[in-house]
C-alpha cells in the first residue's frame, strides 16, 4: 500500500513538470496537421476491408492472377532470359524447375 502511495506521488510530480516543458516545445515550433478528407476515407475503408471483402468472380480472377499468374510469368521470363544466355555462349539447354541439364556425349550416364 505504501509504495502505491509513493508512486503515486512521483507520478504527480513528474506530471506538474511536464507540462510546461510541452509547453515550450509547442511554442517553439507550432506546427498543425492538416487533415485530407481523402486520406481519412481511405484509412477508414482500410479499417474495414474485411467487412467489405466479398467473393466473387472478380476477385477470384484477382487472387489467382496476383498469387500465380505473376509468379509463373515471372519464372518463364527470368528462365526465357538464362537460356538465351545459355544458348548464346554456347552452353547446353538447361531445365532450372527440375535442374537437370542436357546429357551430351561423355557424361558418364547410359
């Protein structure tokens, strides 16, 4: 009980202090946000986003395009691109998916 007491106390005189000090500081600069009714609306929707979501073939289309369609088209691009450079320096086609590279003559398989 008495150290609740104290502390309390402390929490009081640290609490007189600090408002002039704030005080101060906001003299010194001044400064005002201003508010984009735009902004707000957005973040509020944000907030919200999971009462609204509802699915349907538009955003069925979305997920998949964003969740696979990017990445595969990426991986072809990305793969299209180091077997051109394979095939212009002249080095044997290569499966990166599956790594595994074209068996050419005295591999040492059968």
């Amino acid at each position: 009980m008495a150290l609740r007491q104290a502390a309390g106390a402390v929490r009081r005189a640290i609490g007189q202090r600090l408002p002039g000090v704030q005080q101060q500081q906001r003299g010194a600069h001044d400064l005002h946000a201003h508010k984009n009714k735009f902004v707000e609306e957005w973040l509020s929707r944000r907030e919200d986003i999971e009462q609204e979501f509802v699915w349907n073939g538009a955003s069925l289309f979305w997920v998949l395009t964003l969740a696979v369609g990017v990445p595969v088209i990426s991986y072809n691009v990305v793969v299209g691109q180091m077997q051109a450079d394979d095939e212009y320096a002249g080095r044997p086609k290569r499966s990166f998916l599956w790594n595994h590279a074209d068996k050419g003559e005295g591999s040492g398989s059968a």
